[in-house]
C-alpha cells in the first residue's frame, strides 16, 4: 500500500499573528508580499496531522510506504521534518515563484502521484493556514479519479486485501459520521485527528542524510495550459486590529455574574 501525504510550507501562523497584533506586519510595495523575512516557515499544522493519519495506519499494522511531497520554492525544511517523523519517500516539486494558484498546484501534485507510481491513498490537510481555501485536495482527487472524503477525525483500514478500502471518521456540524471509500482514496484531516508525534533526536540526524526526489514541472508530462492560473492574486493588506476589552468588578462570583447581566441589559443583548 502506497499513501502519499501532500503538504505545504507556509509562515508560523503564531509569529504572522503577532507580528499583525504589535503592528509590524508590513506588505511590500508590489502590496502582495510580506517584507518580514524572520518569520520561520514550517509544514502547515493540518498536513502535519495528515502525515500523522498515515503514520497511525502503519502502527496499526498496515503494510505501506509513506511519501510526502510538496510543491514549492524550498520545502527543504517541511521534507526534512516528514523524514524525521517517519515518510520512506520524500519529493519536491521545484518551482520558480509563488504566483501559483490552487489549480496549478493541484495540478502538478496529482501529476507527481500519477508519475510516480501511483497511491492507494492520498492524504491532505483539510485546508492551508495561511490561504484557508481547502480545494487543492478536492483538485486532486478529481484530476485522479478518486473518491474524496473530507474532514475526517480518523481513517482505519478496510476491506479486504484483494479489495481494501478506508474506513472514515468526519466530523460534521450534527456529529461524527462514518464512511467507507473503496481505495485508491484521498481522504482530507482536520485537527480532531489530535496532537502529531514528535521526532525523535536520532531520526532528526537521520533525516539530515535523506536527500529528497526533485521534481521539475517540465518532467510531469503536463499541458501548457495546466501550468496557467485561473485565479490571481491583485492585493494584499493588513488590516486594522481593534480591541476592546472592559474588566467587571466584583468580589464574589455572584455580584460578578449581577454586574455582567446588568452590562448585558443595559446594551440591550438581554431583556
């Protein structure tokens, strides 16, 4: 069994968060990138949950090889990490600039899969952190022909061995709901998955000495046209953070909880 995690580097949310609340997040003059270039960029936390998924099927004694790839200008440290925590396979798909979109990068990420070798599943992060889009699985699946199966808390093996399947926990706003998905299969991870592993110092030395598959777009085999995006990036800009807090005197929890109702009546959100 093949699983192939896709995943994408992007700027430490935190650090991106602070910078914006103390006033120094800055976009530059072209207004679509950032000038800050001490903002640590690392593997986007819901990918790194996905490489967890395909971790936990192994543990339950699933007989696969685990790839990860990632289409970017320097995932090195994003591969070096999946390494660390246990991918057999590490791949980039080496690419000049940022002014891809979800399509493209879709796109050659389901060529990468169908170059090389295929997968019995496909594991992504149900969205990125810092575009929060969430279609480049739903991209891929269609461009391989597979079933996907969004937000899930959990994937188990099913089926049989001439026959296997996925056997898949989502979480929905009215609960959790299991399905099965005959495989090949791309299944998308939410945070519900829970807290990934961490690497041990011997696999981070150890990943230090795995060199990873590059990958150029020329070598996919893909149409001019799939290479063009469909949707541009215009402007970029921070916008204007506003708080406003209001502390409520009390000595007691009781006369804190009257304080509150009568602020709460007096703006009129109870009557």
């Amino acid at each position: 069994m093949r699983i192939v995690v896709c995943a994408k580097q992007v700027l430490d949310p935190d650090a991106v968060n602070n910078y914006a609340l103390a006033g120094r997040l800055v976009i530059g003059e072209d207004g679509k990138t950032l000038t800050q270039t001490t903002i640590p960029q690392l593997m986007n936390a819901y990918d790194e949950q996905a490489l967890e998924a395909a971790l936990r099927l192994r543990d339950a004694g699933a007989d696969c090889r685990i790839a990860v790839v990632s289409a970017g200008t320097d995932p090195t440290t994003l591969l070096r990490h999946a390494a660390a925590l246990g991918a057999d396979e590490i791949a980039a798909i080496s690419l000049p600039s940022s002014g891809q979109d979800y399509h493209v990068i879709a796109a050659l990420l389901a060529a990468y899969i169908r170059s090389s070798g295929g997968a019995d599943l496909v594991l992504c992060g149900r969205q990125a952190s810092d575009d929060d889009q969430g279609v480049v699985p739903a991209l891929i699946g269609e461009a391989l022909g597979m079933p996907v199966v969004t937000v899930a808390r959990s994937v188990e093996r099913a089926g049989s061995s001439d026959r296997p399947a996925v056997r898949v926990t989502r979480v929905t706003p009215d609960g959790d709901e299991i399905v099965e998905a005959a495989c090949p299969a791309l299944v998308t991870i939410s945070n519900e998955l829970g807290e990934p592993r961490y690497p041990t110092a011997a696999r981070k030395l150890a990943a230090r000495r795995m060199k990873p598959t590059i990958v150029s777009p020329d070598e996919l085999s893909l149409r001019p046209e799939d290479l063009e995006p469909r949707a541009l990036l215009t402007r970029q800009y921070v916008p204007t953070v506003q708080g406003h807090c209001e502390f409520v005197p009390g000595n007691t929890p009781a006369e804190l909880a009257d304080r509150l109702v009568g602020l709460l009546r007096e703006d009129k959100l109870l009557q």
